[in-house]
C-alpha cells in the first residue's frame, strides 16, 4: 500500500511484520531505490501495532498525512488478520 514516496510492506518472514519504506530517485543515475523508515509489528495478544522508527528517519522524512496512512493501513491490516484467524469467517 502506498502514500505519496512511501510504502508498506511484508519486512521478512515473520508474518505480522511490516516495514516502512520510502521511495527516492538517484539524482545522477534516476534509478529508484528505497530505504526503511520504521517498522510496524502485530502483537497478536494486544491486538494493536507498534511501531519503530529506525533512528530519527520518520521525523526525518516525515510528510503531511503520514501518520493518518499508517493508521488507516493498520486498520485495515487489522481486518485482514482476524479475517484470516478467523478462518475468513467474516467474509
């Protein structure tokens, strides 16, 4: 899921774990490359996300409406993983 330069994505193998990336352009070569901004984790016993920022690059790069996307795409991941628990019941 995407906001303007940023993305949400699947960050390894553990499966409630996302990262944050932003995406740039090489100004001399114009290749689009990316870097992680933070981390958001599901704890599947608190129901809720954390989020972690790597060093001070959220702040760094942060945007107006960055934090109502992440939010938004929470909850959204949210619906996903209790439909998924939940043997798509709800579906």
């Amino acid at each position: 899921m995407n906001f303007k330069d940023f993305e949400v994505r699947r960050a390894s193998e553990e499966k409630y774990r996302f990262e944050l990336v932003k995406w740039q352009a090489d100004t001399f070569t114009h290749n689009r490359y990316c870097f992680t901004v933070g981390f958001l984790t599901y704890d599947t016993d608190a129901g809720t996300f954390g989020f972690e920022s790597v060093g001070l690059r959220y702040m760094e790069h942060y945007q107006e409406g960055l934090n109502d996307f992440i939010l938004r795409w929470c909850e959204l991941e949210k619906l996903i993983i209790d439909a998924e628990e939940n043997d798509n019941d709800e579906f």
